[in-house]
C-alpha cells in the first residue's frame, strides 16, 4: 500500500511539473538554490566571540563578499560569549573537530594549539601575497608568530586597557582624572563618601581583574620584570614587584573601591556596565574594546564616556606611558583539519579587507592597519596612548603558557577576595612557573 501511494504521489507530481517550471526558474534566478546544489556547498565553519550586532556585521558582510567572489563555498559564522567561547574552543580541538577559521588572542594558548600540530602555518600564503602582511602593524605580528612561523592574521583592533569613566559624577563631586595613585585614592574617598561605588568590576571572569594586577607589576616594578617572569629569567614572579602589586590590590578592596558582590558578577553579561549605566560606579578598568561594547548597548550613556591612563606609583620604576593590552586583537586563524585551507585564507584576507576596517573604525575600533583613518576623538586619543606607549605588555593570560595563565587568574580573583596573602599569591606562582607551569 505505502508503494501505491509513493508510485501515485511521483507520477502526480511528473504531471504537475511543467506548471511549476516557471516558478522553480524564477526561484533560480533570484539565487535560491536547490537542495542538491545546497549540498554541494563547500562549507567554511568561522567562530569568534564578536556578539554585539555592529562587530557580528562587520563579520557577516564580509563573509557575503568572500561568498560571492568564490562560488560554491558558503561561510556558516557562530559568535559566542567570552569564557564560553574559550571553553566550547578546547572542546572542539580535543575532540579533533575544530572550526575552520577561529579567532583568538594569540599568545601562549594559541602556541599551545600550534605546538600540537593543530594550526595551518600561514607564513607560505603572507610571503605570496606581500602586500597584504605589509598593512598590517608590524607589531601586530609578535602574538601569533611562533619559530619564525606565522599562525594568524590580526582582524580586530589595536587595544590598551585604560580607566573609563562617567564625565557627569566626575563633574557632580568636582573630581579630575588622577595621574597618580594618591589622587586615585582621594577619588575613591570622596565617591565611597556619596555612596557611589568608584569601580565596577565583573570578576566572575577573573581576567577582568587581572588587569589592575598587570598594571600595578608594570608601574611597580617596571616592564623587565614582566619580561623576566614571561620568559623564566630575573627573578621570576618572586621579584618584590608582585608582592606589591598584590597589596595595592587589597588597599584598593579595604578601601571600598570595588561595588559589593565583583567576585561574583560577570562581565560576559554585562554586569560591571550596568553598574556604570544606573550611575551605581563611576569607572572601570577595561580594555578600549569596552567603548564599541557601550556604544552599541547604550549611546545615550556613551555620550557621558571618557578615558584616562593608569596612573603612577609612589615610587616606581615603570614608565606611566606604559600599557597593558595589544596591538591587533581578534587573530584569524585556520585549523589544520580544515578541508579547505586556501579558500579559509581568502576568507579572512575579506574578513580583513578595506571595507571590514573602514567599518570596525565605525565601531569604534582602531584596526590593527597602517595608516588608517581616524576622525573620532575619542579614538584618537587611545590609539597615541597604543603608539606612543614605550611598552605594550600582551595580557598575562595570553602571555603566559595556559596552566600558569590560569593559575594567575585564580590568584588574583583570590587577592581581591582577600583570601590569600599577596606573598602567598607571588609564591604559587612562582613553584608553578619553576615546575614547568
């Protein structure tokens, strides 16, 4: 019986078809595909964690403009939250089921990846295509070279970690942006006084208070201390510069700096901005990302935003023009199990183009390219901070190898629960980084 009615229904449609020939035409014609030609599709999976609307565009169209200069090839983008993103990436790699093009942050996680045989070399397709490695910055290739081999392409934007702030409660208790750490503690007062908390910090994330650890070793001890413990020389993370760090940081806690519950709140969300949007904290510590981020959530509050560098230490050996961040974020990457590796090197080169620049700096981005154009102040004046800066120090969490970079974190969110002692913190670091990390 069920052949009867498959036999029927065939030769019923046999019947029908010429009366829809004119309609499947038409459905050709408009670029709508049949099934089979759907499965023919040569598939490029691309995961970043780009979720606001404006940067997912910007991605979106240039996977349209890769599409239609390649037929045959369609690009599948997934945009996924920060620390999710970080976790579902060493699933799909263990698993030995990578996307195709992925972005990262380069540094020691990425090498991790490379060391293992799990990432395409792209150094072949940047020496053909000379032209293309020369927009870049130069400095944007230091993360994701490894050996002399280069492993990614910088897409996203030049970036420092500076303080931001809300200009209308500056301006309601009378206060400037301080250049050093006394005047940091004397804004602190006054706004703690007015029951407005002075940071907001998500640091359910940890590496969201990282940033305050790196700056302060920065300002304390300068950047060869930095150096000395990244690459195992000086006296490592038991240099006196980590153990001071870890004390302004509790100074910082003692003195009511940070709005109740941080440790607990989480960035990926956007806990910490809320804070800043009701007026309940006035600044925050975050990468230059944080002014597209607020843009696209509230313009109205974007309006009230401004930025200032950290500031100086009593007494320290660093340089307070120093930052703490990257010149090119957002690195593309292919995987070595992907199927189609010239056709994913295309991809990012429109991932990357002129037209996907142009367009990050209406998102409020510095792009990682050589003589790019600025108009809006605001971004002028981040990207002399980036270019004038005698050291940019890459975020502990990338610099370092993934176990002492978690480890890192983990003591630091402690410090700032003032649950360990900030000897004890430099301490565990230090065993860790001498046992091979």
């Amino acid at each position: 019986m069920a052949y009867t009615v498959v036999t029927k229904t065939i030769g019923r449609a046999a019947r029908f078809a010429p009366l829809f020939a004119p309609l499947f035409a038409a459905l050709a014609a408009a670029g709508i595909s049949n099934v089979a030609q759907a499965q023919d599709a040569k598939i490029i999976t691309t995961w970043d964690q780009q979720t606001n609307a404006t940067s997912s565009k910007i991605l979106r169209d240039a996977s349209d403009r890769f599409e239609q200069k390649n037929p045959g090839y369609k690009v599948e983008n997934s945009h996924i939250l920060n620390d999710a993103y970080k976790t579902k990436l060493k699933v799909a790699f263990g698993a030995g089921q990578p996307p195709c093009v992925f972005e990262s942050w380069g540094g020691g996680p990425l090498n991790e990846y490379v060391k293992a045989g799990q990432i395409a070399d792209l150094t072949p397709y940047l020496q053909k295509d000379a032209a293309y490695r020369e927009r870049f910055l130069p400095a944007s290739w230091k993360a994701v070279t490894f050996d002399g081999k280069t492993y990614g392409v910088a897409a996203e934007n030049a970036s420092a970690a500076v303080i931001f702030y809300n200009k209308d409660l500056f301006r309601q208790y009378g206060l400037t942006p301080p250049a050093t750490w006394d005047q940091l503690m004397h804004v602190v007062k006054v706004l703690t006084s007015h029951g407005v908390a002075p940071f907001a910090l998500a640091n359910k994330n940890k590496w969201t208070g990282s940033m305050y650890y790196m700056y302060l070793v920065d300002r304390i001890g300068g950047p060869d201390v930095v150096r000395g413990a990244v690459e195992g020389g000086g006296k490592g993370f038991g240099d006196p510069a980590f153990v001071e760090a870890g004390k302004y940081i509790q100074d910082l806690v003692k003195a009511g700096a940070f709005a109740q519950g941080y440790n607990g709140l989480d960035y990926d969300v956007g806990a910490s901005r809320r804070l800043l949007y009701s007026g309940r904290a006035a600044m925050e510590l975050m990468g230059g990302w944080e002014a597209s981020t607020i843009a696209n959530e509230n313009p109205a509050f974007s309006a009230k935003l401004d930025f200032f560098p950290f500031p100086s230490v009593p007494g320290g050996k660093g340089d307070p023009r120093d930052v703490i961040g990257t010149v090119g974020d957002g690195f593309l990457s292919i995987s070595s199990a992907c199927k189609y590796p010239d056709a994913a090197f295309k991809l990012i080169q429109s991932l990357t183009d002129d037209t996907a620049m142009h367009a990050r700096v209406g998102d409020r981005k510095i792009p990682p390219v050589n003589n790019v154009s600025l108009d809006d102040p605001f971004l002028k004046r981040l990207q002399s901070l980036i270019v004038q800066a005698p050291n940019v120090q890459l975020w502990y969490d990338q610099a370092l190898p993934p176990r002492l970079g978690e480890l890192h974190k983990d003591t630091t969110q402690a410090l700032f629960g003032l649950s360990v002692t900030p000897q004890a913190a430099a301490q565990q670091m230090q065993d860790a980084a001498k046992a091979g990390g």
